[in-house]
C-alpha cells in the first residue's frame, strides 16, 4: 500500500510541476492551472490514504473491539455483535462483515489484511458464524430429505457427491473454455459439447432436489454449477462472432430469444429454489442470450446441407482490431445482396494470404434454420 500510495503521491506532483511550473503554453493558462488543482488534490488524496493505513489498527479488548482510523476511532461491545460471516469475493481480500443487536444499523465491514493468530480466533469463537450456522442447517435439510436415499447417511453421500461435481464442474469449465478459444479442434465436437453442457448441468441438478444452489455465493454451503450453465453461452457467442457471418439478424435473434426463455423455463422446474431469487432469474436470462444466439448461429451453419453459392468481390482495406483479443476484418466490395462496402470479420489465414486490391470469395448459404449465413474464404 505504501509502494502503491507512493506511485499517486509523487507521480501528480511531478505531472502538477510540469504543468504549472515547467511548460510554457500551460503555465499561464486557466487549463493549467486546472490539471495543477486536480493533480494536487490527487496526491493529497493518496497521501492522507497512506498516513489512514499506516495509523489504522484493530485493537482486541476482552469486552470490545476498537477500530483505530486516521479521524477517529469506533468501540464496538463484544455482547452487541449480533452474527459474524467472512465474504470471499474474486480477486478481492476476504471481507469480515460484523452484524450488530440493534435494529436498523449498518453492518461493519472490515477487509482481513492481516493473519489471524489464536487470540483472535478465541476472542471471535462466541458469536454466532453466519456460514457455520447455514451449512449446519442445510445439512440437516438434506439428511431429513427422503427422496435423496433411504437414511441419512444415503442422503448426506449425495451431499457430498453434488459437492466434489461442483468443484469439477469449475476445472472442467474452464478446460473446455480453452478448448474451445485456443485450439477447437475436432470442431464439431466442440461446439456439441458446448451446446450440450447447459444441459447436462440442468440434468444433474434436477437428479438431486433441493441440493444444488442457483447463483450462491461462493463461502455457502450448497453446491452450485451456474457456471456450466453460463460460460459455454459465452464460448459460443464467441465462436459464432468469429466464424460466421450473418445476413438475417431479426430471425437469429428471435430463436436466440426463444432458446434463452425455454432454457430459463427447464432451469425453474430442475430447481425451485431459483424461484426465490427473481432478479438473479432475470439476471441468468440474459445472460443466456448469449447462449441462445451462439447455439442458433452455429447450429443453422453446421446442419446447413445446402449448395453454396459464391460471389466473389474485391477487398478495399484490412486492419486488425486491438483490446484482449485480436481480431481481423476486411473492408469487402459489394457482392450479391450487399450493394455497399461492409467491414467483416474474417479468418486469420485468410487475412494473412491477401492484400488490398486482391480478390475473395463470399461463400452464402441460406441455413438450416433459413438464417442466411455466408464465410469469406479464398477464391479458387
């Protein structure tokens, strides 16, 4: 924090120098002195964040807990502290939320930075764990649930079963995500897979009711394969981006619609525990536009068995796209229905083998689905 905090303290002063001391044309000027204000008030800033972290501290009282800041310093009674639960959110230190007795206030919320030793493990070892106290109910729920085996212990086996799919689930997903980004080859097999995954999800957690979570945060206590049931949405739309063309938007997104809605509608029956998260709901649907568009584009290219009809047409410019991932496109001539020049997107080989000037071929088909699609391929 103080390498960081450096960076921001030095870095807008020696800018602020620049500007209002060392460049001529804006030195004197009202433009100046603006950045001069901003630059400062951003290094004042970092600099009162850094004497706040090095000042701040957690002091452990037998009865209280104090929380020492750069303006002031909060007492909270041990015997007013209500519930305790420690959130681990992605690339973010676990969070200590504290809930307090008292109706209507605010929760603590203090980021563990630091490595908890015994003291603090014993002084904390009282209140009521939010995540112990739910994983202790959920596995009475499943252990009480007769349709997952004849006795308890049956019962708490699916449990944990559902539990080691979940944490495969998340090393299978991103291997196919690989798979299908890096190297997707046997192609059709790829796409298949992907298509079948959200599905496959869908089966397992309906083998099981009321074991699988839908959205749940990552310390609760129930499994949960929502990311098998998203991510490959993604790989699609994605490949379908890259590898096709297409010329009747309206239609492909209505089945993409329609796909996502059906898909959403099976989730609800599988699992009805969904059901009591209606904005996560809305959430996943759409989300599964994505899905839904990747699997029609795909799925109207790979079932295509009809002729292809070629229309050959010049290439007016090339470039490459920057950001994350790099991406090809063309500036094509007219062909066929198109009448004006249009930028696509087109494959690396192909980009690579041509220049301006020379000639490609649009290769169109009017899809399985009646999706007309069409690739750009080399002229032959």
């Amino acid at each position: 924090m103080a390498f960081l905090c450096g960076i921001f303290v030095l870095g807008p002063l020696a800018a602020a120098w620049g500007f209002g001391a060392i460049a001529p044309q804006m030195r004197d000027s009202p433009q100046g002195l603006l950045l001069v204000f901003l630059l400062s008030a951003v290094a004042a800033g970092a600099s009162l964040y850094l004497v706040d972290t090095l000042l701040s501290a957690l002091v452990l009282h037998a009865d209280r807990l104090e929380i020492h800041e750069l303006w002031r310093v909060r007492s909270i009674r041990r015997d007013d502290i209500k519930t305790q639960q420690v959130l681990r959110l992605p690339n973010s230190p676990a969070t200590l939320v504290l809930q307090l007795k008292a109706p209507n206030t605010r929760r603590i919320k203090l980021p563990i930075m630091w490595q908890r030793d015994s003291a603090w493990e014993s002084w904390f070892a009282g209140i009521p764990d939010v995540d112990a106290e739910a994983a202790k109910s959920f596995a009475a729920a499943v252990s009480a649930n007769a349709e997952l085996g004849a006795t308890p212990a049956d019962r708490l086996q699916q449990l944990a079963k559902a539990r080691s799919i979940s944490r495969i689930t998340i090393w299978a997903n991103a291997g196919l995500v690989a798979w299908a980004y890096l190297y997707p080859q046997p192609y059709e097999l790829v796409i298949c897979v992907l298509v079948a995954a959200p599905w496959v999800a869908i089966w397992i957690m309906a083998q099981t009711p009321g074991v699988y979570a839908f959205n749940s945060p990552r310390t609760g206590p129930r499994p949960d394969l929502t990311i098998l049931l998203i991510t490959p949405g993604f790989a699609l739309s994605l490949r379908a981006m890259r590898d096709l063309q297409i010329l009747d938007w309206p239609r492909l997104m209505f089945w993409a619609v329609l796909i996502a809605i059906v898909s959403i509608g099976i989730l609800l029956w599988a699992l009805p525990a969904a059901r009591q998260k209606p904005g996560n709901v809305a959430l996943t649907l759409l989300l599964l536009l994505a899905y839904g568009y990747g699997a029609t584009a795909l799925g109207n290219a790979l079932l295509d068995r009809s002729p292809v009809t070629s229309y050959a047409t010049q290439i007016y410019g090339k470039h490459v796209t920057g950001g994350r991932g790099s991406t090809p496109e063309m500036l094509l001539g007219p062909w066929g229905p198109r009448t004006t020049p249009q930028q696509v997107t087109v494959p690396w080989d192909i980009y690579r083998r041509t220049s301006v000037g020379d000639k490609v071929c649009v290769l169109l088909r009017p899809g399985a689905f009646n999706i007309p699609w069409y690739r750009i391929a080399q002229c032959r």
